[in-house]
C-alpha cells in the first residue's frame, strides 16, 4: 500500500525542498525531505521546530514514492 502523503510548508534546512509528511501506520507520521531523506517525528519538526535527522530507516519503496511525489510537485 502507499504510504499516506502530503506537503509542508517547513522547507529542509539543508535542502531549501519542502519537506513531505508521510504516514505509515495510524499513530507514527514522519516529516522528510524528499531529497536528503533527513527526517523527524512530524509533530516534533512541525510544532517544535525541532531539526531533521539523517540516518532514519526508510525502505527504497518509500525512498522511490518520495522522489516519484517530490518531482511530481508543482514548483
């Protein structure tokens, strides 16, 4: 199944690219950078402005949907 998206307005820090949120399960949603793949806990990036992380453990199958939903985007 696709995991659930939708864009942000927060913007990567590193990137400048608007950072994606994904769903996928019902109680975890992650803010990622469709580019650097650097992300965080949605209500922590969004809400409390904390900083994004690298190194977070996304399949290639969400890595492909990020890229595939990022170039897709109207810029």
């Amino acid at each position: 199944m696709e995991p659930f998206h939708s864009f942000l307005t927060v913007a990567c820090t590193d990137c400048k690219e608007s950072l994606i949120r994904i769903a996928q399960t019902q109680f975890h949603d992650l803010a990622v950078c469709p580019c650097c793949f650097a992300a965080g806990p949605y209500d922590d990036v969004v809400e409390d402005g904390m900083a994004l992380r690298s190194g977070h453990d996304l399949s290639e199958e969400v890595k492909a949907h990020l890229r595939r939903w990022r170039d897709m985007r109207d810029h």
